[in-house]
C-alpha cells in the first residue's frame, strides 16, 4: 500500500467537507490490526453551519471489518 490509512482518510474527509475548507482537528480511532490493503473508505457531513462542517469518516478491509473511524471539523475560508 503506497498511501498510509491516515491519509486516506483524511483525503476523504477533505473531499466531503469541500474545497473552500480548511482542518481544524481530525480525530483517528484505529480498530483491530489487520490486512490494510484494498480498503474501503467514505465520509459524509454530519452537520454544517455558515463556518465550520463537522465530517466523520471510516475506512473497512475487504471482509467487512472497521479498520479506523474519523472524525473531522473543517473551518470555512471562503467568502
């Protein structure tokens, strides 16, 4: 695997949170060791105000099982 389960999620959530965003804080919970090839990653918005978007996030190994959750929040930086 070339790129790191962290990154992968983070690539994630900073696509969901959109491109006029910046990361305040993301939070990684990492779940059992495992196989982290070929892995499954989403997010989506939890909730949204005029600043701040609040993104959570997971990332799944091929046979179901969590490998990491996240949580994020983005700070608007748009006009």
């Amino acid at each position: 695997m070339s790129t790191t389960l962290a990154a992968q999620i983070e690539a994630v959530l900073r696509d969901i949170a959109g491109t006029d965003t910046r990361p305040s804080s993301l939070t990684i919970d990492y779940g059992p060791e495992g196989e982290d090839d070929d892995l499954a990653v989403r997010a989506w918005v939890e909730r949204s105000t005029r600043s701040l978007v609040f993104a959570q996030g997971e990332a799944r190994r091929r046979n179901g099982s969590l490998a990491a959750t996240a949580s994020a929040v983005f700070r608007r930086v748009g006009a």
